[in-house]
C-alpha cells in the first residue's frame, strides 16, 4: 500500500487564507512542516506493518 509523499500546498494555502494565516509566514513554514507531517506518517505505516 502506498502512502503519502507530499502535501498539497495550495490547498493549505487556501486553508490558511480562509483562517487568517499569515500567508507569507505560512509558505515559509510549509516545507519544514511537510516533511515533518510526512516523515511522521511514514514511521507509523512501518510500524504498524510490523
């Protein structure tokens, strides 16, 4: 099974506008959070495939 590699950035994006976010701080942020987000997912998919 596969599992999540990316986010879809312009749809936090549009996500972030509809709440108010800062969109520059966003888009700054985004990327470190994505790989955070994304790496997390990864490690609790191995770890349930155990």
């Amino acid at each position: 099974m596969g599992r999540p590699f990316a986010l879809d950035f312009g749809t936090i994006m549009q996500m972030g506008a509809a709440l108010g976010a800062d969109a520059a701080l966003l888009a700054e942020v985004l990327p470190i959070a994505e790989a955070a987000i994304v790496n997390r997912i990864a490690e609790i998919a191995e770890e349930g495939s155990d």
